[in-house]
C-alpha cells in the first residue's frame, strides 16, 4: 500500500469519524431540548384571543384560510401575517422550564401579566424581560418557560390594521 493511499484511507476515516460525532451531538441537543411552548401545530389553530396590557382583549377566528376579527359588531379581515405570528407563537423554543412556584411571579411580570394569549383554548401568559439576554418569562399551567423576546406578543395598536 503506497502512502498516498494510507493517507487517503486516514482522511476518509477522520471524516466518517467527525460526521458520526456530529450526528451524536444534534441527536443528543434534540432529545435534550426543552421543547416547545405548547404541543399545538399553528397551522391547525383557529382562533386566538390576545390581551396586552390593560386593552380591551382581540379576538379572532380563522375562517376560509383568512383570519376575521370577531370582537367588533361586524367582523372584520385582520392581517393575515400578523395572525401567522401569533399562532407560531404555539411553536416557539423555550430555553428552559421551571416549575411556577420556583418564582416570584409578580417578580418576573407575570402577576399580573403582560399578554395574555389564547391559543384555540390554551393560555399562555408573557411577563417581563428576563434580566440576562433575549428572554421572556412565559407561563404555561404550572410551569415557566424562557422563550425569546420576537415570541412576545404585540397588539394590533387600531382597529384600521386590516389585510389588502
């Protein structure tokens, strides 16, 4: 066997080495990751309730693949893309979950709550920024989870916002 040769079979073995321990790694990061804040798909959400702060609660419901705003006398097209981030919402990452009575919930935002967001009946409320990094504090049941601050929730701030 030249040298050339044995070098090539070393390299190849280097690489099929460092491919299966990069496959080890992702698989061990995935079955290791704190999950999601909710088990619900978006796509298969269909109504939605938000309150922000101390604003009257919007409510919405998804009809023919459009999302309507109900809370008005006549409902009304709400922004589509708008609904889309509510709903992905259900699937954000959070970094990590603690049990509820680990904090002070008035401590942290969530006593009262920042928003509160219902996703086709389950609630998720959103407190303060967490006091390092990105985060939030999010609450679902009896747990509190840190998601990333683009997971908040925003008001639609008017009724004029509506889809063209």
């Amino acid at each position: 066997m030249t040298r050339s040769t044995r070098r090539l079979i070393g390299f190849a073995l280097a690489v099929v080495v460092l491919g299966a321990a990069a496959w080890w790694q992702v698989r061990s990061d995935q079955q290791s990751a704190p999950g999601t804040l909710t088990s619900l798909k978006p796509d298969s959400i269909t109504r939605v309730n938000l309150e922000v702060g101390k604003a009257a609660t919007e409510h919405y419901i998804k009809r023919d693949n459009h999302w309507w705003r109900v809370d008005q006398a006549e409902p009304e097209r709400a922004d589509d893309l708008r609904l889309g981030e509510l709903i992905n919402i259900a699937a954000a990452p959070v970094q990590s979950w603690q049990p509820a009575t680990t904090y002070d919930l008035s401590k942290i935002g969530l006593s009262p709550p920042q928003a509160k967001l219902e996703l086709d009946g389950q609630t998720i409320l959103f407190g303060g920024m967490t006091a390092i990094g990105q985060g939030a504090y999010a609450s679902v049941g009896d747990r509190v989870g840190i998601v990333s601050l683009r997971y908040m929730p925003r008001s639609a701030q008017s009724s004029n916002i509506k889809a063209f």
